[in-house]
C-alpha cells in the first residue's frame, strides 16, 4: 500500500505542482511570491511582539490571546511545510523498493522508513529548525512552563 500511494505521489502532477510553489514560496526569497511570504512572517513577528508587550499591561485580554493563537498557527504551518519540503519522502521509499526489485531481495520497508526520517531529522537539526521550534512551542498549552 505504501508503494502504491508514492508511485501515485510520483505520478500526480498536481501534487508536485503544489510542492513546488510552496518550494518557491518559502525558500525563493527574491521572487514574487517569495518576497511577500518573507514580509508577511516578518509582519507576523512584529504583531506577536507587539501583542506580547499589550498583554503585559492587559491580563488575559481575548485580542491578545487572539493574535497568540493566529501567530502559533502561522508558525506551525510553516515549520510542517518546511518540514514536508525537505525531502521527496516517496522518492526515497521508492529508490529502496525498486533497488530491491532490481537485486530480487526482500524490500527493506523499515530501512527506507528510516531513510525518511533521517532526512527529516537533519532538517529538523538544522539552526534554522531549531530557532523555529523553539518559537512556537511555548505557545502550546501543554508547554507553558517555558514561558
């Protein structure tokens, strides 16, 4: 099942058309598109710091509390689509799939699983990763004692 839905991803079109402008838009900063990405993070930056230094004076004020949640939704969506961009997870299945094919052995599922993650753990090892991470997690609930 899973070979079949990355010989579809691989196949679609649409699918890959969608990638690449969320390719462009978030790493091609002298484009079009890429430049009005790169203002409106920097404009949402500047709202959440505002917003935080307004809730300093206005305890648990609903615009404040508003803006927090917008913020940690834009931020989240955008570290998951990096996330999603910095590899062609069914590219990577499929090269272990067809070089077992190629060699008749058994397809090494877990080891192309592993594969996958790798390269989205040494995204996510990255500085940039980090700093991102590091943003939006005390926005959780869950983790309010960094705060």
């Amino acid at each position: 099942m899973i070979i079949k839905f990355a010989y579809f991803l691989r196949q679609f079109q649409h699918y890959q058309n969608i990638k690449a402008f969320f390719y462009t838009l978030l790493e091609n900063k002298s484009g079009r598109y890429g430049r009005c990405a790169a203002f409106f993070i920097t404009g949402t930056v500047l709202l959440s710091v505002l917003a935080f230094i307004y809730e300093i004076d206005e305890q648990n004020n609903e615009l404040s509390q508003f803006i927090e949640r917008a913020v940690l939704l834009i931020f989240a969506t955008e570290y998951l689509l990096r996330l999603w961009l910095v590899s062609d997870s069914h590219k990577i299945i499929l090269a272990e799939y067809e070089r077992s094919q190629y060699l008749s052995t058994k397809f090494p599922l877990w080891s192309a699983l592993r594969a996958v993650a790798l390269e989205k753990i040494h995204y996510m090892s990255t500085t940039m990763a980090i700093i991102d991470l590091l943003a939006i997690l005390p926005s959780f609930d869950t983790f309010h004692f960094f705060r």
